[in-house]
C-alpha cells in the first residue's frame, strides 16, 4: 500500500511542478510582451537567488510579442496570487506602474 501512496504522492508533486511551470511561463511571456527582460524582473523580486534555472529553461518557450496572445495585467497577478509569488507580484506591479506613468508622460 505504501508504494502506491507514493505513487499518488509522486504524481501530485510532479503536477504541481508542471503547473508551477505554466506559471513561470506566463510570467516570462508576459515580460517578453511588454518588453521586459524576466530575469532581471525576477532578480528584483528575489535579489538573494543567483539563478532560477526553471525560469532559464522556460525562457527558451516564450514566443515573440508579435506571435504570443495578450497576457492581460490581472490575469498574472491572478496566477502569480494562486502560487502565493507575492515577492515577484510586487516587482510586476511596480513594472506596471512605471509602464502606465510612461504612457501617460512620454518623454518625460
């Protein structure tokens, strides 16, 4: 009984993994669309991590703004908040900001 708990256990861990996965994609497509570069995004939010060798490995999926499909502003924040990333929400909502005051006052 306890190899098929294990089992059980493995394929909910292995789950988890690949929805964190979707998550640090969204994240990195969602820089990517606005011209922002998602390690050093995340670098803000997590300065005392030298590498995060998923968001290096996911990197290599994102597609170019021109042929990727709008990630709207909430729906990251949303999928962020599920997986509790409140640090690396934080530094998205300051990139947001900064991103709408430079509309509003462009060349400023």
């Amino acid at each position: 009984m306890e190899s098929a708990d294990k089992t059980v256990e493995e394929r909910i861990v292995e789950s988890y993994r690949q929805d964190e996965d979707m998550m640090i994609l969204v994240f990195a497509q969602w820089c990517v669309n606005h011209g922002l570069d998602p390690a050093e995004l995340y670098r803000k939010a997590y300065p005392d991590q030298l590498v995060n060798e998923r968001l290096a490995r996911v990197l290599e999926l994102t597609v170019s703004k021109e042929e990727a499909g709008d990630i709207p502003d909430q729906t990251l924040l949303g999928v962020l908040s599920l997986f509790g990333n409140d640090d690396l929400a934080i530094a998205v909502v300051d990139a947001i900001t900064e991103r709408d005051q430079v509309k509003r006052h462009p060349g400023e």
